[in-house]
C-alpha cells in the first residue's frame, strides 16, 4: 500500500508544472529602435512677400532673392529622430534652419508692408537690410500598413511648425492714422521693423523604403496639407526621395533630394484702417540634394 502511494507521489511531482523544473520561456525580444540623423542640406531657395506699390496703389510680390538680394543658395543644417516601437510604429521629429540676410544700397522698387499691425513705406533709392530667417520643426507618427521581406509603405500624421522672423532695417518712414499713402514715407527715419510669426500646419503624407540590394535602400516621403483658420491661411508641400547605405550595423549614410513649398497667408489688422496694404502673405520654397549620416541602435 505504501509503495503504491508512493509511487504515486513520485508520478505527480514529475507532472505537476508547480514542481517539474521545465525549462524557462525566453523573454520577448525587445524590437523597438531609435534613430539619430545629423546631416545638411545645399538649397536653391525662392522666396517673396506681397507688398503694396505706393505710387500705383497695387500689390504685388516682391522677390527676396532679385529684388531684396538674399542669398539664393545655402548649404543649411538639419537634424532628424526616430523611435520605432516595433517594426509598425514609429515617431519622429526634425528641424530645419534657413537663416538669410543681405544689403541693398538702393531699393529699385519701392513698397509699402504691413508688419506687426503698422503699415511702412520704403521708398525710391533707401538702402535697406533685408532679414528672412525660417526655422522649420516637423513631429508627427508614422504607421507601417503595408509590409514584406524588403519594402515597407506606410502612413503619416503630423505637424510642422515654421517660426519665420521678416526684417527691414534702414531708411524706412511709418504710415500714420488718418494719413494717405502718399505722405507715409515724407519722413524716413533709420529704424528697424520687424514681424515673427509662428505657422503651425498640419500634415498628412505617404513614406517607404525598399531594399533593392543587401546593404542600400531606396526612401521616400511626400507630405501635404491646407489650412485656414481664423486670420492664418496655409498650405505646404514636402517631398523627398534618396539611398541610404548601411556602412556598418549601427552607422548608415543617406543621399536624398528635398522639394518643400510652404504659403502663410496672415491677415493683419493695421491701426491705419483707412489705409489699403496687402496683407502678410509669404511663399517660399527650397530645393536642393541632401546628405546625412545616421546612427541606428
């Protein structure tokens, strides 16, 4: 009797998974990755602002690289991450820096801008100091929706904030209320104006990669989006395509070429409410190749 029981014991402690030593699951691996990017970009920019003629009484767009003599190519930085979860979410978040300005000793075209809520005239022969600075920060999620052995296509959903700062320093008169357009610029005076806006537009886009040989991948990205809210209009336009080469495990190096397009249409509200001046309505757009270098871990 005490043998059975025994042996019974025995045959339960060998079943039982409270008592068996069974060999421990191995922890789910870990697949989420980050991204740094570092790298910079060569830009052929292109850039105007509606401003109103003071002798016509038309607005029109006037150009910052012909007109104002910015500089119309850079070779500008730019700075990118990304944190996948796993091989399906991911986020990320980049800036971008254009900063520009340049002299002109005697402005050949005379204008009148509405910046700040005041009207300014430049006039005929005023030698002006041109400002456009345009700092570019992207956030956004991205979803892998469609997936195989060597492509990835997916959707994104983010913003991208501009922060530009417009700037006339020099021989500028400022309209007056209850005066005309005629008599703005009767007394210039050597000042500097200025207007910063901040631009946050929303964006919805499409991106993917494919391995076309071990070791080098083809990338791309487009994204778009319009707004308009309360006195803010915009639209933006951002689409890029390249090779990114695996040079090691962690370091990888990218070759890509960038098209971004961006209008901010901001209606002021001058205390000159009798004076006509075309509202702060920006277009610039930039494009150019880009070279990066990332580090994967």
């Amino acid at each position: 009797m005490l043998g059975k029981i025994g042996i019974s014991v025995l045959g339960l402690l060998m079943t039982s998974p409270c008592w068996a030593q069974e060999p421990m699951s191995p922890l789910p691996e870990d697949d989420s990755k980050t991204v740094i990017r570092i790298g910079g970009f060569y830009s052929n920019s292109n850039s105007s602002m509606d401003v109103t003629n003071p002798i016509l009484g038309n607005d029109f767009e006037i150009d910052f690289e012909q007109d104002l003599k910015l500089e119309e190519s850079q070779f500008l930085p730019f700075f990118e991450i990304f944190y996948h979860f796993n091989d399906k979410h991911s986020l990320y978040i980049d800036w971008k820096q254009l900063h520009r300005n340049a002299d002109v000793q005697q402005i050949t075209t005379p204008f009148q801008v509405n910046l700040d809520d005041q009207i300014y005239d430049i006039q005929l022969g005023a030698k002006i100091k041109t400002t456009l600075n345009i700092d570019i920060a992207r956030i956004g999620y991205g979803y892998n929706f469609l997936q195989g052995n060597n492509y990835n296509l997916g959707l994104s959903l983010g913003l991208h904030a501009m922060f530009i700062e417009t700037g006339f320093e020099g021989n500028i008169g400022a309209c007056i209320d209850g005066g005309s357009l005629d008599t703005c610029g009767a007394t210039p005076a050597n000042q500097m104006v200025e207007e910063s806006v901040t631009a946050p537009l929303p964006d919805v886009g499409l991106y993917g990669d494919y391995e076309f040989m071990p070791g080098f991948r083809f990338t791309a990205h487009a994204q778009y989006f319009y707004i308009k809210l309360d006195d803010l209009k915009g639209n933006l336009v951002d689409i890029r395509a390249g090779v990114e080469a695996e040079i090691t495990e962690n370091w990888h190096m990218t070759a890509a070429f960038n098209y971004y397009e961006v209008d901010v249409d901001y209606a002021h509200k001058a205390t000159q409410s009798d004076l006509h001046v075309a509202n702060y309505n920006l277009h610039y757009s930039f494009i150019g190749p880009m070279l990066s270098v990332s580090y994967h871990f």
